[in-house]
C-alpha cells in the first residue's frame, strides 16, 4: 500500500489552497478527482475581491483562458419586488469572473500537488495514526492509500463526510439551484455587475448576468420543485418587469445542489479524528451564495493545520477548530442582522447604499427585503439566528458547540 | 464589457492580469507565497557539491529544523541544508548551484517574519556555522566579524574591553549578516542610523561565486547593493563595523493618555536632538509611554533642565491617577483596565530590573531590552506589520494603524522609533523601508498583536497585515518588512521604476535568479 502524508479528495478551489499549504511545506500530497481534469463546474464564477486576492497572492496572475466574458464584475445589483433597484460596487474593487472549469485546472496545478483524476473515493477507515483510504479509478480496481490526514474538499453533497456522518445531509435543508444560457436579444441589465432579485415568488435564490454573450438565468428553490417550470417562469418577470429580451434557453442547462442553511445557523462540519472537511463540504457559504473566497480560505486553514499537527504533534482537529474560527466569525456574521446593521461584514456597502436612496424607496425596500425572508419561515431559522446574534454580541464569538 | 488593460503592467515585467488595472487596493498583481521549488536536477546538484567539498545534509533530521522562521507562518521544507564554514566553500556551494540553477535560501538568526529565511525547497546555507568575531580595533573603534555571529555575542565580547555596538534590532538573537541587509533598528537609531549603517566594509560572496571585499571606497557599487538589499546581490561572509565605547544608560519614562501627543513630543525630541535614545512602547492605546535615555550625566542634566518641561507626559503615579479617573465612568472598559494592569505587573520588573540596574542606570541595554523584555512580545505566530514615513506623515500613519489594530484584537502593542538618515546613504536606502520623501529621519511604527491565549489563523492574521500594508498604499509611503509574504507592496512602495532597475541589476549579478529568490522580485 502506498503511503503518503495527506490525501485531499476534490480538485476544486478548496482543495488547490489546502494542497498549497502542503506541498510548500514539503509533504507528499494527492489530489482524488473523480472525474477528468480540466472538468466542469456548475458556478456563477463571480468570486468576491478577498477571494480574488487570495488566488492573486498564492498562485499569482491569473491567466486570461481561466476567466468568461465579461473578465472581471465591479458589485452587485439588487432588484425587489416594488421595481426599486440598488447597485453596490465591491469595496476591494473589480473581481474576476472565473472560468471554472479552467480556474479550477489551474489552481491545482500551480498548488503542485500530485492530481489522480477520473478516480472517485469510495471509503476511509482510521486507524492509530493513520488513516487509509479507499478509491477507484474509473474502470479499474479499487486500491488503498495510507496517510496520515484526508481532507475531504468535495462539495455540498461531500462523500467524504457522508463516511463521517452518514446522516448529516438529512438533517440540513439541501435546495437546487440551476442555471440556464440565452442568447441576447435585448438586455438592460448592466454586464459589469451581478443581478440579485429579492423576489418571493420568484424563488428562494434568483440570480442573472452575462457570460461569454449569453445571459444566464439563474434560480433556486427548495429540492422538489421544477426547475423548467422555475426558469420559464423568472425569465417572463424578466422580460416583463425588466424588459430583458432573451432567445429560448440553450440547450446546456445546469444544475446543482447547495446545502445553504449551515453559514446562518452556525451549524458547520469540520470532521473528526484526521479526517478535516472544508470548503463548501462543511456549510460554508457568503451571502451573495458565494462560496468560492470561503472555499479558498477554509481550505488554506485546513492545510496549515495539517501542517501544524504535524510539527506541534497536536491532534488536528484541535488545531483546525481554533483556527477556522475566524472564517466561521466571517461568514456567520454577513447573516448576523446586528452586524449587517452595525458593522460592514459584507464586501459591499448595503447600509450605505440604502441610506443614500429617497426615504421612500427605503420603506419599500425593507418591505420587500421582510417578505422575501418570510419564504424562508419554514426552515425555522429565525429564532437560531437571533440566538448567535446575541451570543456573537455578548461573548464575542460564536459557540463551538453546535459544529460537528 | 471591454478587456481593462492594467497600465502598471505595460511598464514593468509583471504579467498582465486581464481583470483591471488596480483591482484590488494594495495589490499589484503579483504571488507573493511562493511555489515550492520542484527539484529538477537535485540529484546532479547533490553530487557535483560534494566533488567540490560541500557537504550537503539531506535527512530529516537536518532540514525539519528549518521548516519555519520566528513569524512561524510561511512552512517549507528544503531540499538539503549546507552549514556555512568559509568563504570558499560558500563560493563553490554558489558556482554550482548556478550551473543547476538550484535555489540557495540564506538564513542567520531565523528571525524574519515573511519566510524570507525559510527554503521553499533547494539549499539553505545555515551562516551560524561562521559565528566568530575576529578583531577587534579599539583605537579605530570598529570590529570585524564573521556574518553568522548574534548580535548578542557580539555584545558579550565586545564587553570585554569596555566596548559596545552602536545599534543593533531589539531581538538579538539575530545576525549580523540579516541585519546588515534589511537595517536593524535601535531605539538610539534616531540618533546614529540604523543597525546598517555602521557597516564600514563587507566580505561578500556574490550570486556567481566570486568572493569580493567592498565598501563605500573598494566595489562602491556592490557594496550599495548589499547594505540593505534584502540578500539580493551577495551573502555576507564578514563586516567591520562602527562601535563605540560602553556607557550606561540613565533612563526616563513618560506617560501618555493618547497617541498624538506622545507622537509629537517623540518628534519634537529627535528634532532637539536632546536625547540619545527615544522610542514609544505602547499598551494598547490607553497607556503610551515615552522612553528616552542618556548616555552621560550631563546630557541627562540639559534635557531636565531645557526640554523636559516641554514634554506633555506624565509620571506613573499622576498617569495612573488620570487614567482611573477616566475609567471609572466606563464600566465596558474594565476588561482593558484589567489587560493594562496586568501587562504592567508582568512587564514593568524587565524593563527596570534590580540586577541591571544601580542609581538609577541601567547597566546592560542588551539583556534589558533583547531578552528579557522580548518574552513578553510575540507568540507562535509573530506577526509584526509596520509603517515607515517621513515626519508629516507619521502621526496619521500610527493613529490609521492602531485603528486597525483595535479591529482585529483585543490586546496589542505598537513601537515607534526614528531613524537618522545619513546623506551619504542615499544610494543604500534605494532598495530599502526608507520612504524616498523622508529628509533627517524617517519614522516607523511596528503593530503588535498581543494573543492574550487565543490562537488565530494564518489567515485572519494575513488580513490584518494587508489592512496594515494597505494604509501604507494610500499614504504612498513604505514598510520596514516587505519581503517574503508581502512582496507584493514593494512595487506600491518604490514604484516600478526602481524595482525594475534592481531587478535588472539582480538578472546579471545572478542570472540563474537563484540567491533568496521570491523575497523581493
């Protein structure tokens, strides 16, 4: 059996920042892919400035092919059911509109890790010191790795923490969001930034901008409804409401799901023993359903306390729990309604940019803004999130209790 | 939407970014965590060193200890460590590793604080293995000395014959080599320059293996290029340096409510030139304190008759008095009381210790102000961001900094000192913190979280080192750390016009890019 320091199962954003932390420090590290490289990646690809800092300052320039067109996106753009709108450029200044199929490729061959792609990962067990893993490579036997950490950088519907808790994505809300591309006809919408709709009837997550001179229409909703349904009917408000005259949907539509709700209730996974999750595995998710900049960071903490547990010879998850704190503080609070009235936790200025409207445009928007997050009453988040709120106020921090 | 074209690019040799020009603030687009260096041809390397007597140690044991510097945030692992011994042996280690184009990562003391000392991969050359002082001339007043020695076994040789160094960093478990090549700064460096400029000449090895000696009369030029030049363009093998006879110091301390009034009176004093030593050391930015020192009764005798009562800070008792009257009708902000006197308890006993102390004198700056107060700064991660001005521009910079500060932690510290520049240095300081607008002085405030047992990641301390650095973008002016993790703010900092000129300068002394790459360029 071959034995290495740390297998990372996902060869995403996460995966590529962890593997950077690693491999510079000079431990073996393989990359489980389960499909080919370059492959495809359902995303709006619009990243936040810090993530697009993070990328620039670990893997350098980013070249053109891993960017659409339009390149770059300078904020975003709220729409609400009373036809008032508000822009908000980002404060870090324009960021990039990633290409993820190829941003991905190439994060994860500048982290210089060794990639094993179209190999899927099929089960871990752990032992004393180590833990083995158990994968595939399509069409072949399956083979085992021993290391002495796996991180499990895979996704909303991660196989990694399914192995740790089997039931865990029963217990949290999942919701499916799809994307469709239309040629352009006639589009008023601004290219430079990110559309938002705060639109009850138009579903829990609407979403639209350019792409490579297409217009993506985007929706999400609670896993059960129909997504062409779901679609046809946002691209009608479009037109109608908007003036937005799009071709029929090409025939490449997308989908995925999310797992949305953990970011809000502070009801994170990070792992057990050596197993870490990161990225979008463990709930992380910014409140433009963001998830890339979370992704890229969570996954840097993860392999600098992989590297940490090795020179301090500390259990892992110790050292991970403590140090994600302060992305749990990050993300949580763009939820926290004390901090978004309080504080700037957003890379945007929404309290400035509602202050800056006409006082009655303001009431509209807040109406609007109070009946768009009744859609979400059922989850039963409301009195959780005012609970971390009070708890983020009173002792500065949220609770470690509730992470599994 | 049409492709930004970035206009900082067109002008330099950083590759385009298509996204915008200046899409974030403060960074230029540049990686500035390196990538490990993949190990072509190592085997090869490994074997025409050894022909040329180079021992190369390749086990774990040997480069594990290397895998971090004191800022215990940038990881990386060597390929193989070679202990300096001499200068013909560095020059073989340097002719070879060129042919290979293998990176070389120089290290003295580890201090650094950006991984400029830790090897992503390639050789790290150990220079404490050349730790000797040599010579010692006490008429001339100048000593020469192997690079790899610690400025505090300097100190204790020196002391011998009644003699000390002129300046030397706060931490002196570092070099004498690192410091000559990024500056050292003292709190008397207001008065005689940085740690730097005591520098008379220099056995250099160069990036090509040549072993040359230099200084501001023989190899002017290279002698320019390694004084400060963050270990571009040579590893020092041996300096001779200025030093003076010893003195006790007598020393004063004032106390401050605010930071711009102590800014000010730190100002003020370096412009009288009434002291020989000045610096602030600050607990958060409720206790400020004002440090100045004397070399001579009679130095001390004119600053307490002329400019002390210019001064505006207080004794303890009378501080302590007006800080519990502005406490007690603020309840939110016991907890900080609290930090205060608890800081003050711990701390206070190591800046005035009896066993260094007597009538009044401290008898021995270098254990009080390296390690015994050093402990009390710092933590696993050493994370110390700065600001370097010129005078106008100082208060801003440390009020800005210290609102970060007060952002991201609840206990922190910050340092400030001035540094007297030297005309005659001007060519030295290109490449250097030292803000090219600064006439007399510059000026540089150090931030310092205090960790209080919480443990932070290297992410969220990253953050506040580009909040620090980025304050420095909008002031246009400089840092006494860019290097390593921060390299990208050199640009922001110099201008492309300089750093393009250096590099060019660094393509032909080293064309193999392979001496402490990814530190600056």
């Amino acid at each position: 059996m071959r034995s290495v320091d740390v297998v990372i199962v996902g060869a995403s954003l996460a995966a590529a920042a962890a593997a950077k932390r690693l491999v510079d420090a000079g431990l073996e590290t393989v990359i489980l892919e389960k499909q080919l490289l370059p492959r495809h990646k359902i995303c709006s690809g619009i990243l936040s400035p810090r993530g697009h800092r993070f990328l620039l300052e670990n893997f350098g320039p980013l070249p053109r092919n891993v960017l659409h067109e339009p390149t770059s996106c300078r904020g975003v753009t709220f729409h609400f059911p009373s036809m008032v709108s508000m822009s908000m450029d980002f404060f870090g200044g324009t960021t990039p509109h990633l290409h993820r199929k190829h941003a991905d490729h190439w994060v994860i061959e500048q982290s210089g890790a060794e990639v094993m792609d179209d190999t899927s990962f099929l089960a871990q067990r752990e032992l004393d010191d180590h833990v083995v893993v158990t994968a595939r490579k399509r069409g072949g036997e399956a083979f085992d790795l021993k290391a002495r950490y796996l991180i499990g950088a895979d996704g909303p519907v991660s196989p990694v923490l399914r192995s740790l808790y089997p039931d865990y994505h029963k217990q949290i809300p999942m919701f499916f969001v799809g994307q469709k591309f239309h040629e352009i006809i006639d589009c008023p919408l601004d290219e430079a930034y990110f559309h938002f709709w705060f639109h009850p009837d138009l579903g829990h997550y609407t979403w639209s901008h350019a792409r490579d001179s297409r217009q993506i229409v985007g929706v999400g909703y609670k896993i059960g409804d129909k997504f062409h349904d779901r679609h046809l009917h946002v691209a009608r408000y479009f037109e109608e409401k908007h003036g937005v005259r799009l071709k029929p949907a090409d025939d490449d539509h997308e989908g995925c799901s999310e797992n949305f709700g953990p970011s809000l209730i502070n009801r994170y996974v990070f792992g057990k023993g050596r197993v870490l999750i990161t990225g979008q595995a463990t709930g992380f998710l910014n409140m433009i359903g963001e998830g890339m900049s979370c992704a890229l960071h969570s996954g840097a903490i993860a392999g600098e306390s992989v590297v940490d547990a090795m020179l301090r010879n500390r259990p892992v998850q110790d050292i991970y729990r403590q140090n994600i704190a302060s992305e749990v503080r990050r993300t949580t609070d763009q939820w926290n309604p004390l901090k978004i009235a309080f504080a700037r936790p957003h890379e945007a200025d929404f309290p400035k940019a509602l202050m800056e409207m006409p006082m009655g445009d303001r009431i509209k928007v807040m109406r609007d803004i109070w009946s768009f997050l009744k859609l979400y009453k059922e989850f039963r988040w409301g009195r959780q999130i005012m609970a971390i709120s009070a708890q983020r106020l009173l002792h500065g921090d949220y609770s470690r209790k509730n992470w599994l | 939407m049409n492709l930004p074209v970035s206009e900082t690019a067109a002008e330099s040799s950083l590759p385009t970014d298509p996204v915008a020009a200046d899409a974030l603030i403060g960074v230029p687009r540049q990686q500035t965590n390196p990538s490990r260096w993949r190990g072509e041809r190592w085997p090869e390397f490994v074997q025409a060193a050894e022909l040329q007597g180079v021992e190369v140690r390749q086990r774990y044991a040997d480069t594990g200890m290397y895998i971090t510097d004191a800022g215990g945030l940038a990881h990386g692992m060597p390929h193989g460590v070679v202990v300096a011994r001499s200068a013909g042996q560095i020059a073989a280690l340097m002719k070879v590793a060129q042919q290979f184009a293998v990176p070389v990562t120089v290290r003295g003391g580890g201090l650094t604080t950006e991984g400029e000392s830790v090897a992503f991969g390639g050789v790290l050359l150990d220079m404490t293995g050349m730790s000797r002082l040599l010579h010692v001339d006490k008429n001339a007043l100048t000593v020469r000395t192997q690079a790899g020695i610690f400025w505090h076994h300097l100190a204790e040789v020196l002391r011998r014959d009644g003699l000390d160094y002129i300046s030397a960093p706060l931490n002196l478990s570092s070099s004498v080599g690192g410091t000559l090549g990024v500056g050292g700064i003292d709190v008397n460096s207001s008065k005689h320059g940085c740690s730097a400029d005591q520098a008379i000449s220099l056995l250099v090895v160069t990036p090509t293996g040549e072993i040359v000696e230099c200084s501001d009369d023989e190899n002017h030029e290279l002698f320019e290029r390694i004084v400060l030049g963050y270990g571009q363009f040579g590893i020092i093998i041996e300096a001779t340096l200025k030093i003076r006879r010893y003195t006790p110091l007598r020393m004063h301390y004032f106390y401050y409510a605010s930071l711009k009034p102590c800014v000010e009176d730190l100002l003020m004093l370096d412009a009288s030139q009434a002291c020989d030593y000045t610096g602030i050391l600050t607990m958060m930015d409720s206790a400020i304190t004002l440090l100045v020192a004397f070399d001579s009764d009679a130095r001390e005798a004119e600053f307490l008759r002329q400019v002390k009562p210019e001064l505006r800070g207080h004794g303890e008792l009378m501080f302590a008095l007006r800080l519990a009257a502005k406490f007690s009708w603020r309840p939110w902000k016991w907890k900080e009381v609290l930090f205060l006197l608890r800081r003050k308890r711990e701390l206070f006993p190591d800046l005035q210790p009896a066993h260094h102390m007597q009538e009044g004198r401290m008898l021995d700056r270098t254990v009080v102000f390296s390690r015994a107060v050093w402990k009390h700064w710092g933590n696993r991660h050493m994370v110390i961001p700065d600001l370097a001005t010129n005078r106008d521009k100082f208060i801003e910079a440390v009020e800005r900094g210290n609102a970060v500060c007060r952002k991201y932690f609840s206990c922190y510290t910050l340092y400030c000192v001035g540094i007297r520049l030297r005309d005659d240095h001007r060519a030295h300081y290109e490449l250097s913190s030292i803000p090219a607008d600064a006439e007399g002085w510059a000026y540089g405030c150090e931030f310092e979280p205090m960790y209080n047992g919480v443990e932070y990641s290297r992410d969220r301390l990253q953050s506040f080192k580009n909040e620090i650095y980025d304050i420095g973008v909008e002031l246009e002016t400089s840092y006494y750390r860019f290097g390593g993790m921060m390299k990208g703010y050199i640009r922001r900092a110099l201008g492309n016009e300089v750093v393009e000129k250096h590099l060019q300068l660094k393509r032909e002394a080293d064309p193999a890019m392979i001496l402490n790459r990814d530190v600056i360029f």
